[in-house]
C-alpha cells in the first residue's frame, strides 16, 4: 500500500520555467490537498479538491494552478516559477468527512534560481 | 509551547523524561484536534486524534489532552526516546458542515538526548 506518492522528490528550476508537481493516493479518499512548508515555518495551504473536478484556493494559491481530472491525481502546476516560491511542497490525501486525518506524500523540494 | 505566530519553539528533553508539547488553538468551534509528526525529510504523520467531546484520549505512550475553555491542546509524550525527536504539529478542524479543512500550527521542534 503505497498511500500518498509525490513525483519528483527533488526539482531545480529557472526564474520563469513552469513545471507540474504530481501527486498521487491509492486509499481512494475524496479529499486531496497542497501545502507547502518554509523553514522554520507550518504547513500553509495552496490549493485543495474535495472531490473528483472540484477545486478550491487555500490560504496562498497566488502562482499556482491546479487539476483534478481523476479521484486518485492532484496536480499543482507553476505557470511561471520565482524564487519566492522556493519551498517543500507537500501533498495530501483525506477521508473528507468526519475524523479528516490526512496522509501526506514524502514531499517534493523544489528550488527556484 | 506551541502558539500561531510565534518563531517555531524548540523542547529539549532527556531520554527516558516525559515531554509535554502544548498548542492554543483559535477557532472555539472547532471539534475535532490531530496531532502530526514531522521527522527531518519526510512529511506529517499523524499521532493521535481527539474529538471535543472528549479531555482526554490515551494511545501508545501518547496522551492528548484537551482544555475547551482556555482553547488549550497538548501532547503529552511517555518516557521519551531519540526516536521522538521531531517536529510535532496539531490541527483543528472546524465542526461537521463545514469545509473540514484542518488549521496547522506552526509546529514545535522536540530534541531528545540520548
């Protein structure tokens, strides 16, 4: 049981470059989500998807996009990486209802130039 | 303690010493609280949960308490281990209805010494 799997593990960008970050959960739960997570610093919310082709912003969706065309994907997308978005980046999956306890993929670092 | 806002506060602590990690939480209707683990390069896992209905929920040298009153959450760690060492977070989720979205905390780093 692989749970949540995020791809790739590590990712160099240039100013200006875009890239998707892939997320993928095999529990079959409705709720999927994106943070991403400074030094020093919680885990903020980019974007989530309470189900299948819904999506919604979080606390800090500017610069990023998402999509979710199937139940088990969760796809953010930088149209136009900057260094501020420099980060880890978390994905995670839940229930949805009731105890919401969320699994979280290992984490995608990503470094903007 | 833990407190949104704050810089990320960091408990030392022997092996074999109990560790009490505290979380003020803001949203008075919030009724359901998870704690999350955080070891170096990997991402939260969850600890243990606790409803509002309930002060208190014992798992496997794990003890959560909850205070509604003061809005007070803590984790409550037995005879800890090098193991433990980690960044711990909890979450509030709002009550049924809502979007149950969970609010994170910004986390308190746990040192063990060996």
């Amino acid at each position: 049981n692989a749970g949540v799997t995020q791809t790739p593990k590590f990712q160099v960008l240039k100013t200006g470059q875009s890239m998707t970050l892939q997320c993928a959960q095999d529990m079959n739960h409705n709720s999927m989500y994106w943070y991403r997570q400074d030094p020093g610093m919680g885990l903020r919310l980019i974007y989530y998807s309470a189900s299948e082709g819904t999506t919604d912003k979080g606390e800090v969706p500017d610069g990023y996009n998402v999509s979710r065309l199937k139940k088990q994907n969760f796809l953010l997308g930088l149209e136009s990486a900057a260094p501020s978005q420099t980060s880890v980046y978390f994905c995670a999956s839940s229930p949805g209802q009731g105890k919401n306890i969320q699994y979280f993929g290992a984490g995608t670092r990503l470094s903007v130039l | 303690g833990e407190s949104v806002g704050l810089h990320l506060p960091t408990l030392s602590v022997q092996e074999g010493d109990n560790s009490i990690i505290n979380c003020a939480y803001s949203n008075s209707a919030s009724d359901y609280f998870i704690w999350y683990k955080q070891e170096s390069g990997k991402g939260p896992q969850f600890i243990i949960d606790i409803r509002s209905n309930m002060d208190k929920r014992q798992g496997q040298r794990v003890t959560v308490l909850l205070n509604k009153t003061v809005k007070h959450l803590s984790l409550q760690i037995a005879a800890t281990q090098p193991g433990d060492s980690a960044v711990y977070f909890c979450a509030e989720t709002p009550a049924s209805g809502g979007s149950y979205i969970p609010t994170f905390g910004r986390g308190t780093s746990l040192i063990v010494h060996p």
